[in-house]
C-alpha cells in the first residue's frame, strides 16, 4: 500500500505543482487560495482513515478501504495542500533572513506535533489489563475519536495559517512570453546544481534518520535492555530542537545557511563516530550523547525549508520563470522517494548482522553488529550530506543575497 502510496504521490505532486503554477491568481493569492479549498477535504479524509465502525467488516472490505482511504489522503487531498503550503514562503517575502524565521517556525510546529502525537496519544489511546498486556481503550473507538479531534484541530490551524499570512511577492505572467513545455521546464529545474544537491543532501539526511529510527527500537531492547530510554530519547530530542530553533535565525544570519548546516551536519557525524569508538554500555548515557549530537540535524531540519526558497530564486534567476510550485513539488517526490527507499533499509542492515528476531537472546557478534551498524552508518551518511552541500549545493550566504538582489532590480524594472 505505502509503495502505491508513493507511486501516486510521485504524479500527484508534480501534477499539484504544475496546477498552482498555472492556475490565476484568486483575490487572496496564488497559494493561499489552496489552502482554503482543500483544508476540509485533507482534514474529512485524515478522520475517514480511522473508522472503528469498520471492524466486523471481512477482511476484503478492510483492505480495500484501507487503500482508497490512505490513497485519497495521501495522493490527492495532502498533495492538494502541502504543495502549496510549502510553496508560499517565496512569495510571502523575498528577504533570506525572514525565509529562514518562517523555515524555522515550520520546523517548530513540526516538533509540537511530534510531542503531542509521541508522548500525549499513547496516553490516551492505550492502557493495561488486568494482566498489565498494553491494550487499547474502548475497543478502538478511541482511535475514532482521536482522529477526529485531530481533523478539527487540524482546520482551526489551516484557518489560522490563511488568516495570518500575506503573499507579498506578486509573480505577473509575461502574456507574450512563449510557452515551455513541461518537459522542458523539468529539464531546467533537474539541470540546476542547486536543486541536485538540495536533493542529494535531503536524501542523506532522510537515509540517516530513517536508519537510526529503524534501528533504536532494537538497540535500547536488545544491546541496552532498556526500552524506556528510547522513548526519553524521543521526547529530549523534541525539546531541544525546540530549544535549538530560538538560536537558529541568529546563527544563519550571521554564518550563512549552507555554512551553518554544513557545521552542524559534521558535528552529528563526529558525535556518532565517538559513540562508536568509546562503545558506551550505558542506555541513558546513550541516549543523552546522542540527542546532544542530533542538535545539528534537527539545526538542518529548521533551514532546509528555506533552501528551497533560495533554489526557487536561483532557478528564476538562471532561467528567467518563477516555478515555485513545480520546484516544492519536485523536492518533494524526491523526498518520498527517498522514504520508500530507506524503508527497508534498517531491515537490510539487520538481515545482514545476522539478526534473530525469533530468537529471545541475540549472540554477541550479533549485539556488537547491532551496535556498530547503529552509530557508524549513520555517520558516514551525516558525513554524506555535509559533503553534498559543501562541494554541489552553491547557494552559499553570498549568493543567496546576490540572487536577492538580483530578482528585486528585474521587479522593479517592470
């Protein structure tokens, strides 16, 4: 289903950003436009996912409304709007500093809704029998409910966002320019450095993540024996992103974004390649040391928003056409799929360190491979997406601000 998913999402975005770069502006702008629209359909097909109601159903039914339901969320009505959402920060200033404040106000939201969705739900959903097995409340109608609690919340925070945000930047059609094709106006976007090495370094990094997560669950169970740890990891590293989002502005104004990532990005990798070195033994001690070491990833997850702006202007300023949507949407297939890819990628790890998961004890040579593929993989790949920026991704602090400049004078020519 999550590879359908992907494969739909993969002409769905790309269709999604070509709508809102053609489609007329409406009286409230290019992109706010589609948040209004699609807030209650993404919202109705989020809560349709979750229908206890659906439980004596045969297993057919159940399949097959798992797969409309998913696809109807995923494919049509969440591309309909993060395509847009995520387009909007161009045009809502055209200044690198502020691009870089909404990137990190993104990235805050993003953290809340991971403490509430990782800490608070579970709390709420599940609780323990008399035999203190970890069960769901009330059948699974809870999940109805949650779900649909969410899907309200989920409006009032659309609503706020059109509400509170000005497309301040107007992008006017030449009537007299010649048409380009779309095949051609993804052949200048795949041909940007820029855009490349976006991508690349957003592949690394997701490759990363996705490995480390995959692979904690068997690390704190197997190697540590401690699975509580995992979810103090979990909570610590939300809280000291946002912590860490409060420095962000100041630090990218003065050092530059690419700078600052790259930074960041080399200290994760040095963090993990010491825990591999030193081999801690303690889960807690573990644990700290690497939600210490997280802070330079989550420090590119608060700015990597903003990049995409800045590959928006320099394709513009390259080409001479403002593609927004068709560049937010290209970046995010490519993110998609990059989650397919790495999605099996702890599993392949596992299945290489020769992994039991029948077996109640893991051998030694498996827990010290356990151990190993957990720190110095990771690294090597937080390596990878330094690398990437520092020698193909040139949009540096200088030329940001020269395409900046650059992008005003032809405005203000017309």
């Amino acid at each position: 289903m999550f590879l359908v998913a992907r494969i739909v999402d993969a002409f769905m975005d790309i269709t999604m950003g070509s709508i809102v770069d053609i489609c007329k502006p409406g009286k409230d702008g290019r992109f706010r436009q589609w948040i209004r629209r699609m807030a209650g359909p993404v919202a109705i097909a989020s809560f349709l996912m979750y229908q206890s109601s659906m439980a004596g159903a045969s297993m057919t039914v159940k399949i097959v409304y798992m797969y409309v339901t998913y696809l109807l969320w995923s494919g049509v009505c969440y591309s309909g709007i993060n395509i847009p959402y995520g387009s909007m920060a161009s045009v809502i200033t055209d200044k690198p500093e502020e691009r870089t404040e909404l990137s990190t106000f993104r990235g805050i939201g993003a953290n809340f809704a991971q403490l509430i969705i990782g800490v608070i739900s579970p709390l709420i959903i599940y609780t323990s029998n008399a035999d203190g097995v970890q069960v769901i409340r009330n059948n699974g109608h809870i999940f109805t409910l949650v779900s649909g609690i969410f899907s309200i919340c989920a409006v009032i925070c659309y609503f706020i966002c059109y509400k509170c945000t000005t497309e301040r930047i107007k992008i006017e059609k030449d009537p007299n320019a010649p048409k380009v094709s779309l095949g051609k106006t993804f052949m200048t976007i795949f041909s940007s450095r820029a855009m490349l090495g976006i991508i690349f370094a957003a592949l690394f990094l997701l490759l990363s993540q996705m490995m480390i997560m995959g692979l904690n669950t068997y690390l704190y169970a197997d190697f540590f024996g401690d699975i509580k740890a995992l979810s103090s990891f979990t909570f610590i590293n939300s809280i000291l992103a946002l912590i860490l989002a409060a420095f962000v502005g100041r630090i990218t104004k003065k050092v530059g974004k690419k700078e600052s990532a790259i930074i960041a990005t080399i200290f994760t990798a040095i963090v993990y390649v010491v825990l591999f070195l030193i081999k801690v033994r303690n889960p807690w001690v573990y644990m700290i040391a690497a939600a210490i070491g997280f802070l330079g990833t989550n420090f590119f997850n608060l700015v990597i928003w903003a990049n995409i702006t800045d590959v928006i202007d320099d394709v513009e300023v390259k080409s001479g056409k403002r593609e927004d949507g068709k560049i937010y949407a290209v970046y995010s297939f490519a993110r998609k799929v990059g989650q397919a890819l790495a999605g099996g990628l702890s599993g392949y790890a596992l299945s290489v360190i020769g992994y039991e998961s029948a077996a109640k004890v893991q051998t030694p040579e498996v827990l010290n491979g356990l151990y190993t593929v957990s720190t110095i993989v990771p690294a090597i790949l937080f390596l990878c997406v330094a690398l990437t920026l520092m020698f193909v991704y040139p949009l540096g602090k200088k030329k940001v601000q020269e395409n900046s400049e650059i992008l005003k004078e032809r405005r203000l020519s017309k």
